[in-house]
C-alpha cells in the first residue's frame, strides 16, 4: 500500500477522505443533535435532479447540482419549519422526485453520461485536483461559519425556543445550517457517493454523542474517527480488492456495533466486579 | 400609581381552529408575584409563550415592559416545564447556564471570564456549583430544573417566567424554592405556572385563573367558588387536606358548607 502513495491519485482519494471525513464530523455533528436526518438524506437524494438538469440542459456541473440542491434543501427547511407533522412525508416525496427527475433527464440526454453507479458510490479513486480546492473551500468556509456562530448553534440545537428568547435569529441560523449542509452533501457525494454520505454524517457522530462533553469536541472526535474509518475502509479495499465506498461503510457499521458491544459489557463488567469484591 | 410591567387586551390565541384562550385582559404591576392555575389545556402555558414573543395572537394586544413582547424578550427569564428535553445533548451544566448569556452579534467572542463567573453565581443561588463540570443527561429531573433557573437567573432579568417549576421536585424542596422566588421577587416581578395550591396560598400576592378566559385576584386567598370554577368540582370532593396551605399567617381555605 505504501508504494501506491507514490501515485497522485491515491494521494488524492486520501485528502479527499481527510477533508470528507473534516466535513462530514462537523456538519454530522450538527445533523444529529438536531434531528434532521432524514432531511439530509432527502437533500442528497432529491440533489441527483440537478445532475440531470445541468446535463439535459448543458449547464456547468456544480451549478446546477449545488443550485438544484440549494432549492430543495430551503423547500424542505421552510416544510419542517411550517407544518412540522407533514414534513418527512414531504421530504420522501422530494427525495423520491428529485432522484427520479435526474434519472429521467439523463435518459432523454443524448450521449455517453455520468452513470448511477458512481454517483451512488463515488469515485474517490479518480478525485480531480479540482475537487479537492473545492473541499478544502468548503471546508475552509464551514469552520469558518461554525466558529462564528458556535454558541448560536449550540443553544439553537439544545433548545431552540430558549434561543429565542435570547434573541438569536434561530430561523436564518437553520436556514443557513442547511445551505451548508446542501453545499456538503452535494460535494461529499462527487468524491465518496450518495450511500456513503449519510453514513458518514451520522454513524460517527451517534458513536461519539455520549462520550462528548462539549459540541465541539463531538464535532472533533466525529471527524477522527470518520478519518479512521475512511482510511482503514480503503485500505481493505486496495488489498482485497473491493469496491473502496462500500469498505469503508463496512468498517464504520462494524465500528458501531463495537460500539454499542462495548456500552452493552461494560456496565456488566463493573457490576460483576464489585459482586466480587463485596464477596 | 405604577405603570404595568405586563399590559395585555382582549388577547385571543386558537391552535388548529381550537380556541385556547379568549378575551383575555391582564395588567401586572412590577414586583408582582403571581400564581397561574388552571386545569391542563386551559392555556396557561400558551400565555407565557404569548408573553415572551414565541407565538403570535390572532386578535388582541401585548406589551412588556411597554413594548411588545419580542423587543423585550431578552429581559425575561424563562424557566420551561420541559426538562427531559434533549437529555443526551453534549453539553455541560455550565454551557447550559451560559445560554443565558447570549445576546444576538456576539461575533467571534466565546463567553468571557465576567460570564463564566456569572453563571457559576447564578449556579450557587440554586445550590448546584458542584455539577458545573458535569452532562446534563447526567443530572435528576429535579436538578435539572434548577439548572433552568440558574440559566434565567444569569439573563439578569427584570420579569421571571416559571412554568410548573417543581413538578420534579419533593415537598422540602418546593419550600426552599418557593423562599428562593419570594427572596427574588424582591427586585423581579414573578410568575408562576403551577398546579400546586399549596404555593398559591403561601408564598405568592396574586393568582390569576385561567381556563381559556382569565380572571386575576388581587389577593392570595382561593376561594371555594375559585376552585369550583377552576377545576369543575366542588370544594368538597377535593381532599380538604390538600387545600390547607401551610404559611403565616395560615391560610385555611373556604370552608365546606355543609359544616
């Protein structure tokens, strides 16, 4: 393995794991103490329309990928804010939509196009040198925001009407949230794929959550250990020879059941202990 | 005269076409400590939102402290009913408390040392300094809701809103936090969401009964015909014992009539 570093491309596909795993840790963090999920899994899906629109209609790829992203994520935002019973109703039908929509447009697209296939799984092995300035800004521009706003996002997320109060404009901060979120999930999918991303945003941070004293340090330890479940997940998938997106979401599900194993033993362990010692 | 802290008219709030308060009228004068009672949907909660901006009224007025409600919010404390909120967040006792020292264009200044000391006063008032280190998942229902208190306490509020703030709390319990309140109220003006006519008779000045309409009473003493209105039965069928408040003077509600 330690040859292949020498190649540009694997250099490549592991700073695009590093910078996806620095993404998915924060925006994953943020994802999961809010709840909102299924909302980002109905962006990433309903995101594919705009695959198929920038193609049908010859449009620069991350326009109309980021732009169509953009607009369902704020649909389903303002859904969740305005009848909150009806909203994942709506997000599954924007989800099944959007996805169905860019299917659709690729087929009336004449010409040789970009397939299911690495949209669902990525293509982290042939990331362009492009790609990764774009994460890096991403990136760049998501610490940037979160740092800023840390404390509002903290109270927002742990209870939003106290927040409020405050004064702080919870509306546009979760507006803004989201248009984040779009601008990652859209970029993680090119470079780790649509099945990987959701993964990524939550199993780390559900791992992480109750051993976290602080947001910060949820959002930390998430993008460590999304870093390490990446790296080893490729590093399986260079060796035995497997499909690198669908590796790395093994190993991440194995890291969770360890997890919850481990959660399950060590209350039992303690228990047992002191029986003996009492004895 | 003074002028009100609170001046409501003929508010009226429906939820899904569902009237939940009506022709409501409510003028509070500052250093007030007033008890809400009523039964369980009659609307109590609903005030307190409408009163702090976080739901608007279909047809009637508010002003706090002569304004309305959302200008202000930020000089009421609030204490929600709701403590299991969120219980695995990762947050401490402390950053829960230091919410209290938000204001909106903070900018890029984390809390300053003068709002860390703050928050831990505001800790120390309701006797929970040792759990400032620790999750609040951690913590009893009880603590939890005094870590609530401690958060609105930090806010340096003119107004404090409580909403059933010793639901999770035992008898001994509620005495001290009901001689925390009236110590308070000697610089706040309070009020009180609550289920428990024991406060009502000892500790506060005024009760306002709500039950979609809204009737307030000057003095602390609940009447018979109060609780028969409030609760739908008669002051016999609710346990005497119940209704004998503790306090001095001692307060001994009306009587049964066929005494």
């Amino acid at each position: 393995m330690l040859e292949a570093l020498q190649f540009e491309f694997m250099q490549n596909a592991l700073m695009a794991g590093l910078l996806a795993s620095l993404i998915c840790g924060i925006m994953g963090t943020l994802v999961v103490v809010n709840r909102i999920v299924f909302l980002s899994g109905g962006i990433a899906h309903a995101s594919y329309g705009g695959i198929g629109l920038a193609f049908f209609f010859g449009w620069p790829y991350l326009f109309g990928t980021i732009g169509f992203a953009l607009l369902m994520a704020f649909f389903m935002a303002a859904i969740t804010l305005k009848a909150k019973h009806r909203s994942d109703t709506i997000i599954g039908v924007l989800w099944a939509v959007g996805m169905a929509l860019g299917i659709i447009l690729i087929d009336l697209t004449p010409g040789y196009n970009v397939d299911l296939m690495s949209y669902l799984f990525g293509s982290i092995l042939t990331v362009p040198d492009s790609d990764i300035w774009l994460m890096l800004a991403v990136g760049a521009i998501i610490i940037c925001v979160v740092s800023y706003f840390y404390n509002d996002y903290l109270a927002l997320s742990y209870d939003e009407e106290f927040a409020q109060i405050r004064g702080i404009h919870v509306k546009s901060l979760y507006f803004l949230l989201i248009a984040l979120l779009a601008v990652s999930v859209v970029m993680i999918i090119r470079v780790v794929g649509l099945i990987l991303v959701i993964a990524l945003l939550t199993i780390p941070p559900y791992i992480v959550e109750k051993y976290s004293k602080s947001l910060i340090k949820m959002m930390i330890f998430s993008s460590v250990m999304s870093a390490i479940f990446t790296f080893t997940g490729m590093w399986f998938s260079f060796i035995f020879n497997l499909t690198s997106g669908a590796s790395i979401i093994l190993v991440a599900a194995f890291g969770f059941l360890i997890s919850i194993a481990i959660e399950r033993i060590i209350p039992k362990i303690s228990k047992r202990t002191v029986k003996m010692v009492e004895k | 005269m003074s002028l009100s802290i609170i001046e409501i008219r003929d508010l009226n709030f429906s939820y899904n076409r569902q009237p939940v308060l009506l022709d409501v009228n409510l003028d509070i004068k500052a250093g007030d400590f007033m008890a809400m009672i009523g039964p369980n949907g009659g609307g109590k909660t609903t005030l307190l939102k409408l009163m702090l901006g976080l739901l608007s009224a279909d047809r009637g007025r508010i002003r706090v402290l002569g304004k309305p409600p959302n200008d202000v919010s930020h000089r009421i404390g609030y204490v929600p009913q709701d403590v299991h909120i969120n219980k695995d967040f990762p947050v401490s006792v402390l950053d829960v408390v230091l919410m209290g020292k938000l204001k909106p264009g903070r900018g890029w200044s984390g809390h300053s040392r003068k709002d860390r000391i703050a928050a831990l006063q505001a800790l120390g008032k309701v006797e929970m300094t040792d759990f400032h280190n620790r999750r609040i998942g951690e913590l009893s229902g009880g603590q939890i809701q005094r870590v609530f208190v401690a958060r609105a306490l930090v806010t340096e509020p003119e107004l404090l809103f409580l909403d059933e703030p010793t639901a999770s709390i035992d008898t001994k319990g509620q005495r001290e936090f009901y001689t925390l309140l009236k110590e308070l109220n000697q610089t706040i003006t309070i009020i009180v969401v609550s289920h428990d006519l024991m406060v009502v008779s000892g500790y506060v000045k005024s009760v306002a009964c709500v039950n979609q309409r809204l009737h307030y009473h000057g003095q602390a003493e609940l009447t018979g015909e109060m609780i028969e209105f409030m609760y739908h039965c008669t002051a016999e069928e609710a346990c005497p014992v119940e209704l004998i408040a503790h306090g001095l003077p001692h307060r001994v509600l009306h009587t049964h009539r066929d005494d």
